[in-house]
C-alpha cells in the first residue's frame, strides 16, 4: 500500500477561511483513498509533535503540500512548522546536514537529503494565471508559478524529495471558480501523483 502524508498549510484569516484549501485537501483524500493509499495528515496552524512530523516525513512515499500563496511564500505557521520540522531533522534523521564532506568542503552544498519520496505542491492564489509566464505583466515579469516558488523547492530538494508537477488555484478571492479547480486537481492528482508514485 503507497503512503502519503498531506500537508495543510492554511493559516486562519476572517477574509481567508480555507474552504477552497480544505476542499482540495478532501480531493485529495477521496481519489488517494480510491486508489488504496493509507494517509495521514498535517494542519500546520494546530498543534503537532516535531518527532511525529518527522515520522511522518520518513513514513511517506509521497508528500501533498496544500496551501496558499501568502506575500508571495507560505503563511507565517506553515512556515514555522518548516524551520521547527525541518531544522529538528537535519542532522542525520532527514538529512546529513548540508550534503558537504570535510574531505570536499566546497561540493555537494544542499545535497545531503536522505528521503526518497516525492512531493506535490498544491496552492490557491488571489493572482490569475494569466499574470504568471507573461513579460507583458509589470508585476511578475514573466516568472513562471514555480520560479516563484523556488525557495519552497530548493527546501524540498534539500531533504532529497523528487518534485511532480505544481498545481495551482488561481484568482480564489476575487474570481474563484472552485467547482473547476476541483475537476482539474483530481485530473491532475490522477496525471501527476497516482501514476508517478
């Protein structure tokens, strides 16, 4: 049976409850279920034990990372959970510190992960898709969603998960249109995750 661990990283505002979130995060759950994948799960604004977070990340052959676009990054608990998590485990549980060796101590920066699994970012954003990939848009300039994201993927790579393709949610706060976004998520859990994991 394949595992996954889903990561909710909504955090609370009374403008941004995390019904679109927590929607894909039942998605999510329903066709991994159907699939016979055993699931645990993560809200990263509740309380958690870092040793169990860790557990969890060594337990997992896949990792669904749901959460906004916040400031252009993560929201503020998603993040501590990452520097808490994350830091917890990087002496020698979910990696070899930097990956650097004292023989080569300029080599191999960042590559000392010891997972093997594989992630999957799932985001809503307020942007619309058409502000991503476009030099005509002033405010972007071209980048692409995951050129955004780049800190959150290097932190992955950092730890030795394999990334598949980004989903994103776009335009949730002002022109959402989550009937659809469901229908292309399961789409794309089914693309992306069922047949690559």
């Amino acid at each position: 049976m394949k595992k996954a661990l889903i990561i909710n990283g909504h955090q609370y505002y009374p403008f941004a409850e995390g019904k679109a979130n927590k929607a894909l995060v039942e998605k999510a759950s329903e066709i991994l279920k159907s699939e016979n994948f055993e699931i645990k799960y993560t809200i990263t604004e509740k309380e958690y034990v870092v040793e169990e977070e860790i557990e969890k990340l060594l337990w997992a052959d896949v990792v669904l990372i749901q959460t906004p676009l916040n400031w252009m990054g993560i929201p503020w608990s998603f993040k501590k959970y990452l520097d808490k998590v994350l830091t917890t485990g990087m002496m020698g549980t979910l990696s070899e510190g930097d990956g650097r060796r004292p023989e080569a101590p300029k080599e191999n920066y960042g590559l000392g992960g010891l997972l093997s699994s594989k992630y999957l970012f799932s985001f809503t954003a307020n942007a619309p898709k058409e502000a991503f990939n476009n030099p005509e848009e002033k405010f972007f300039n071209g980048i692409s969603e995951d050129d955004l994201l780049l800190p959150m993927h290097l932190n992955m790579k950092w730890f030795g998960l394999k990334p598949l393709k980004t989903f994103f949610a776009y335009d949730v706060m002002k022109n959402a249109d989550i009937p659809n976004d469901l229908i292309r998520f399961e789409n794309h859990i089914k693309e992306e995750l069922i047949e690559k994991v």
